[in-house]
C-alpha cells in the first residue's frame, strides 16, 4: 500500500543521546516534511525538503537536522536530545504541482527523559 | 508564528447534526485546506479551496473562504460517530512558504 511510513512507533531516550526518527514514502512525492505537534501549540514544521539533495528550515529547527540523499528518505536527527523535544513527530510528504496537499505518516511519539 | 486559528477549540454534538468549524489567518493565502486527525493518528487532507474560490463542496463537507475577511468554515453536514477527530485549517502563502497549520478543533459526535 503506497504511502509514508515512520519508524520507530514510539520511543523513550534518554537526554544527551542521538536519536535519528525514520521516514520513508512510496509516492515518489519530491517534497517532505517534519512536523512536532505539541498540545496547545498545534502542529509546528521542523525542517523540508523540496526535492532530494536540498533541505531548509522551518519554524522550530535548532536541535534538529535532516538529510534528503534520494527521493524516499527523509530522516529526522536529534544529535543531544534535551527534554523539551518530547512530542509526537510526523513525516509529511507532497507531490511535485500539486497545490501543497500534504500526505502524513502515523507519527513517531518520542518522551526524552 | 501560528497563520491560521480554529474556533470552536472544542465542539461537541449529536450525531445527526451539522457542525460548523472556523479559521481564521493573518496574511494573503494562496489556498486554504482542511485535515483531519483520528486520535493518535497522522493527518489526512480533506479538502483545498484557492484563494479565488469561494465556496467548495465534497460529499458532506462544505467549505467556504472569505478573504476580504480572511477566515474560513468547515461544514460537516449529518454528522456521525466517525466524524470524532480533530480539524485543522493550513494556509498557504505560496511557493516560498510553507503551510502553517492551526491548532485544531476537537469535534465529538456522540451517538
């Protein structure tokens, strides 16, 4: 079944440790995203991408990095991660001339201790 | 900075009835779209109305855009137990922008 899959489902991390949260789409969709949705803030856009090989900043990037090495992949890296990056975390994707749908994964619910 | 705001922040109705959510946002859009959230669950699109549109219709959803006012309404006509969820409003601004979405409305059908 074509669409976005994340992985993990859900994880515990301790504060200070690298954590990198997976997302992979089948729909050769060139345009990705990363959302933290937090109660009472909404969703909040972390980093995209535009197409593979290019990535930009969102709203709410520091202490977080992404890579876009082809067109499927989009993984989301927290290099120390610190308590305030607990939330849940979805990998969103959207088709190249559409008007910006945007098609989302399950979600990754991440608590940092 | 959060371009779009729902209102109600909760509603809660019979199933049968209409519900009516709104947004409202602070700068010219390019188009205005509508998801829905099952809790615990990812997003999924439900409808796009452009910014020269004015009203929209997709089954027993309606939407409706008024830019002079720069607001918009969700109708979900004949509302029923599966339409429990959260609706969100997300604008776009354009091609160097990005869609900023609202905090959400939380709709309970009870049966």
């Amino acid at each position: 079944i074509a669409g976005i899959t994340q992985a993990p489902t859900s994880q515990i991390l301790a504060a200070g440790r690298r954590m990198t949260l997976r997302c992979t789409q089948d729909m050769r969709h060139n345009a990705m995203y990363w959302y933290r949705q937090d109660l009472g803030l909404g969703l909040r856009l972390i980093h995209y991408s535009n197409t593979a090989g290019t990535t930009g900043k969102g709203e709410v990037p520091d202490g977080y990095s992404v890579s876009r090495a082809n067109t499927d992949d989009f993984p989301l890296t927290l290099a120390s991660a610190v308590p305030s990056q607990t939330s849940v975390y979805f990998c969103a994707s959207s088709p190249e001339g559409s008007y910006n749908e945007q098609f989302f994964g399950p979600g990754t619910r991440l608590t940092v201790l | 900075s959060q371009q779009g705001e729902e209102d109600p922040q909760a509603l809660s109705i019979q199933e049968g009835e209409n519900a009516t959510m709104n947004c409202s946002y602070k700068t010219s859009i390019n188009n205005l779209q509508w998801y829905r959230q099952n809790s615990g669950r990812g997003l999924v699109h439900l409808i796009l109305i452009r910014s020269n549109e004015r009203e929209k219709h997709s089954g027993r959803l309606r939407v409706t855009l008024d830019t002079s006012k720069k607001s918009s309404s969700l109708l979900i006509t004949a509302s029923r137990a599966a339409d429990t969820a959260s609706y969100f409003c997300a604008t776009d601004r354009g091609s160097n922008y990005k869609l900023t979405f609202g905090k959400g409305t939380l709709l309970t059908v009870n049966p």
